[in-house]
C-alpha cells in the first residue's frame, strides 16, 4: 500500500544476480533470506520413499494446501505409521500436522529428554493431549526400505545424558549394543535448518561465518558497501519477532546510508 514493488517467482543468485540489480538501478540492499536448508542426517536410507524433511512436508501441508488435494495440485502422501525426528516446536508441528491428516500413529523420537526439549511446553502437553507418543533417549542410526525403494523401518540406538555440551545441555550418549527397531512406513526428519546458499554463494565477497551465515553489525550492516542482512540468515534460526525487529533497525541505517550518498 505504501507503494513497494513485490517481485514474485524470482531467486536472487539464479534468477536475477546482484549485478543485475544494481544495473537496474538499486543502490541498496537488504537480505532476508532466512535459514530455510533442512538438516539432514548422515544415515542410510536417507533417499527412501516415506522419508520427508519438515520443511517439505508442513510446506505442502500448510502453504500448497495438499490437505485439500485434489482440489488443489501438491500431493502428500502420509502413511499410517509416522515418526518425527526431533525435538523442537517444528517437530511437534510436525506430529500434530501428520495425525490431522490421517496418521493411526504417531510418534516422536528425541535424543534427550523431555527436560531439554527445546519445543514450548504447551506445545508438547497439546501433542500429548492428542495421542502423540514420545519416545526418549533414542536416536535414529539407519532407515531400511522393503526392497522396493519403501520405507519399511527405522533403526535406533538408545541414548544416555552425559557432560553439558556447548549448548549447556547435557550431550547424548549412545548405549554400546543397544539397537533395536521401530518400523514406520513415514518418517520425518525435523533436526532443524542450515543457512540457504544459493544467494551468498553468488556473492563471493560476501562475509560469512563458519555456518554459512552473513556477519553483520548491530546496524545490520555487511562487509560490502550498501549491503545490509538481518533475520535468520545472521542469527541462525529464532523467532519471527527478531527478524522484524532486524528489518526495522537496518531500514533506518539503510536510509542514514542513502541520504549521506
């Protein structure tokens, strides 16, 4: 309403690059990318049909409306028996998204405990209150397929607390001989989110910390003249609220930069 210009379909670094902006005319910019690159685990089976990312699977839940299908386009194939790797508020989401689309079963499994789970408590009651399992002190080691490219069971070893590590909680750790299995026929992986390349790696001067993220000053402003980065893509992943409040503070020092040019 304000009179900004939105651009939809458009990946800056594939679509249009930076370059091509400026000849375009802009002579500041803001990068707000997020941290949306699921983690993945470095287990086998990985690739099996029924092994999903939350990421994949609440964005063709929520925002492609495969709820409605086929009334609308994106599919989602939710089996009977699903289990949510993880332990935040994307993992809960996650199970109870996955029970109001069908699943007779759903279980969570976290490496800790319920103590350092870093989802709401509200969040978890409401998913117990729901029929969701928790299963703690596991960790998933492989997935195996039924022959034909199905995800027919997931491998799991279980844990105990040990040290604090350096997120001050205590580090899981595994119990020699302890493997046993859960078979599923879904399986969705909610381990969190990794920094999106595909922009920074097309701006090669642009500085980056060790995790892919964007170094910025409390200003929001980069390395490179004009560039300012606020939200998940500096931080690593947190809250909506943040990221607003990184916008508004790099539109002021955007506009202190443009007015002194």
């Amino acid at each position: 309403m304000l009179g900004v210009k939105i651009e939809y379909n458009k990946i800056i670094g594939k679509t249009l690059t930076v370059d091509d902006l400026k000849e375009m005319g802009y002579r500041a910019f803001f990068i707000g990318i997020g941290a949306g690159l699921p983690k993945l685990r470095k287990i086998s089976g990985i690739n099996l049909n029924g092994v999903l990312t939350a990421n994949e699977f609440l964005t063709r839940a929520n925002l492609m409306k495969a709820y409605k299908f086929p009334e609308y386009d994106t599919p989602i194939k939710v089996g009977k028996v699903i289990i949510v790797v993880g332990g935040g508020n994307t993992a809960l989401d996650s199970a109870r998204v996955a029970l109001r689309l069908g699943a007779e079963k759903v279980s969570v499994v976290y490496r800790r405990t319920e103590a350092e789970m870093p989802a709401r408590k509200e969040e978890y009651h409401h998913a117990v209150d729901e029929g969701i399992e928790f299963q703690f002190l596991i960790n998933p080691v492989r997935l195996l397929g039924d022959g034909d490219g199905n995800l027919e069971k997931i491998e799991v070893l279980k844990m105990e607390l040990g040290e604090p590590d350096s997120s001050g909680r205590p580090r899981p750790v595994p119990i020699e001989n302890s493997e046993f299995f859960i078979k599923c026929d879904t399986v969705i992986l909610a381990i969190g989110t990794n920094a999106n390349p595909i922009l920074t790696k097309s701006i090669p001067t642009l500085k980056l910390n060790k995790w892919g993220y964007i170094e910025a000053d409390d200003n929001g402003k980069t390395n490179l003249d004009g560039f300012y980065a606020g939200g998940d893509i500096v931080t690593g992943s947190a809250t909506v609220i943040s990221a607003m409040g990184a916008g508004r503070i790099a539109a002021n020092a955007i506009n202190e930069y443009l007015r002194a040019k």
